[in-house]
C-alpha cells in the first residue's frame, strides 16, 4: 500500500522570505495571501480564481486534501517536487505540472535555491468537465516563458490602467497555455479517442487487450505510449480515471459506497475501498467525511 506520510491534514507553509504577486476574482478572499492581491473580474471568464508567481524559500509546503479545484503550475528556477500517483516526482525548470480536482494535492520546495514557479488556479463547478482530461499528462514538459510573460502582463495591467480589453487578451493567453499543456494531442488521435471513450465507460470491465484495441494498436504500443504520455501504464492510467471520477462522485453527491464503486468499473466496494486508499491515501468514507457528506 502506497505510505501518505502527515498529509492527513491540510498544510500552508510560507516561511520567511517566500513572497508572491498575482491577481484573482473578487470573490477569491479566504486567506490574507489572496485578499492582498488585486481584483481581476475578467479572470471568471475562464474560471480562474487567481494566477500569479511564487518565489518559495526553503520550508514552503502546500497539502490540500480536500482540494476542489484545478491547479496548473510550470516551474522557472529552482526545483519542487509534487505528488503524483502516490509518488514524489521532482519538479525541474521547464516542466509543468496540471492537478485535477478531487485529489489528494501535496508539492513543496527542496534544497538549498528558492523555487520560482507560476501558476493558475481553476475552479471547478459540479457537474461540469475539469481542464485536466482523460489524456492529459499530469507533469510534463513546458515552455513557461509565454505563460510568465502573459501573468505578468495581466499584473501590470491591473495595478495600472485596468483596460477590461487588455485585461482580457492577457487572460486568453493565460487560459490558452495551460490547454495548451492539458490537450497536448490533436483532436482526432487514436490515442486521445480511445481514452476518452474509457473515461465515459469506466463501469466497463477494461483489460490491456481491450484498451489497445480501443486505441488499434498493440498491447506493447499502448504500454509504450501511455509511459510517454502519462508516466503510468495502460492500467495505471485506467485506475487513476477510476479514482479520478470516484473522487468527484464522492464530493459532489450521495450515492451509496457501491454506486459509486459500481459506476467505476468495481463489483466489491471492499476491494474498491481498498484501491480508494491506495490511491489517494484516504478511505472513501474519510474522504467525504471532509467534505461533510453522507456515506
């Protein structure tokens, strides 16, 4: 089983010498940070709650465990590290890094030089598709000078003439970098298809021979693809939609244990209670306990 080290409770560490700029919605002010920032109302165009850049000191650490939204930061200088899959990734200049909602969220700062990343914050309505799709990687490559300079445009936009036009170009191009990175393949792949197909029909009992046939190619080409593209394989992947989709389920209604685990592909709700753990560090039933649902 997958070990979630302290990250039962939800940690902000800024220690002395972190400092951040950006901007956020008007009805983004649950924390000091947030509330000293200046007012965008052109970001609710995108869904964006606030978008900025953090110089983070040694000893910065973030863990949300009942994060909600969609949360897309690329890194510039310095180096992070996130969990991904159950597992510390490192997070070096010129990698992006896309967490969907719904999941255990944890990334701080490692070694002795400040890491300096952007990011974008999404939010994420019920009911409604998260940025992060079925193919889209969660840490990958990425070219942060055009989001750094679209973020900074918006900044200075803000603090100074606040034009709703120029506000808006700025937003677009920050919207439009982070699809970038979430919709890597082209509309019409093979690839991208057959996944999306999985993740409409996860209750379908899915094995390596039936995704690869879904994707027309071979068992080894899937397994060699999904390792490039997810750093997972075919199955991984599988499971991580399967929890992806449980974790909303879980949130956002209150289906029985079952339902939810049978919606998922998953005849035992003991065996899914299990893979549920494995997965995002948490019981099922902990999990909606935090969001104060019924089980």
């Amino acid at each position: 089983m997958l070990k979630f080290p302290a990250l039962a409770r939800d940690v902000t560490c800024h220690p002395k010498g972190t400092r951040l700029e950006g901007v956020r919605v008007a009805s983004e002010n649950s924390t000091a940070w947030l509330r000293e920032m200046p007012v965008c109302a052109v970001l609710a165009e995108r869904q964006i709650l606030h978008t900025g850049q953090m110089y983070a000191t040694p000893g910065y650490r973030i863990v949300r465990t009942c994060q909600k939204v969609s949360y897309f930061f690329a890194t510039l200088s310095g180096q992070g590290r996130v969990l991904v899959n159950g597992r510390w990734q490192p997070c070096r200049p010129g990698t992006g890094c896309l967490l969907p909602p719904y999941i255990l969220e944890s990334f701080e700062q490692v070694g002795q030089e400040p890491w300096v990343f952007v990011w974008v914050c999404y939010q994420q309505p019920r009911h409604q598709w998260p940025i992060a799709g079925a193919t889209s990687p969660l840490l990958g490559r990425f070219d942060v000078a055009p989001l750094q300079h679209a973020i900074a445009g918006l900044l200075a936009e803000c603090r100074g003439a606040a034009s709703p036009a120029l506000q808006h170009h700025s937003v677009e191009l920050i919207h439009g970098n982070v699809v970038r990175f979430a919709n890597p393949l082209p509309r019409d792949d093979s690839f991208m298809l057959a996944w999306e197909q999985v993740a409409k029909t996860l209750a379908k009992p899915w094995t390596l021979s039936s995704l690869a046939a879904a994707a027309h190619c071979s068992r080894e080409q899937l397994r060699q693809r999904s390792l490039e593209m997810f750093g997972r394989s075919p199955m991984q992947q599988l499971t991580h939609l399967r929890m992806q989709r449980a974790a909303e389920l879980l949130a956002s209604s209150d289906d029985k244990l079952q339902v939810v685990a049978a919606h998922v592909g998953y005849d035992n709700p003991f065996a899914f209670s299990n893979a549920f753990q494995r997965w995002t560090g948490l019981r099922p039933s902990h999990f909606r306990a935090k969001r104060g649902l019924r089980s």
